[in-house]
C-alpha cells in the first residue's frame, strides 16, 4: 500500500527534495540542489540532518520532520 500525501506548502516540497537528496550516497547526490535552494533552503533543511537523526527509514523521516513539523 502506498500512501500519497498532498503538500499543504512550497517549503514542505523543498524540503522533501533536499532530504531526499541528501540521504542518497555521495555518488548519486546532486549538490545542485543544494547550491540553488540557497539560504531558503538551510532554513528548511541542513545537509546531513537526516543521518544525524538516527531515523533509519526515509519515509519515517519525511512523515516526521516535514509533513508533520507544520
């Protein structure tokens, strides 16, 4: 079963891409994203917040920290 969720804001969607960035490995990253969300994106989410979270699970974490942090 798959759950879709809707995003209520821009910031959660922004935030959402760079977590998922973020938690590929070294290789496969696009530091691009990172370079282009600039300012608005370090208030939203800082490279490495995930893996310092000890959340294990992508999805828990995006559930958690993005779409439930309003």
């Amino acid at each position: 079963m798959q759950v879709f969720i809707c995003f209520i804001q821009v910031d959660q969607y922004i935030h959402r891409i760079l977590v998922e960035e973020d938690a590929k490995d070294s290789q496969e990253r696009n530091e691009e994203l990172f370079h282009a969300s600039a300012d608005a994106g370090e208030k939203l989410y800082r490279k490495g917040d995930f893996a310092e979270s000890g959340i294990s699970n992508l999805d828990s974490y995006l559930l958690k920290k993005v779409f439930i942090n309003l």
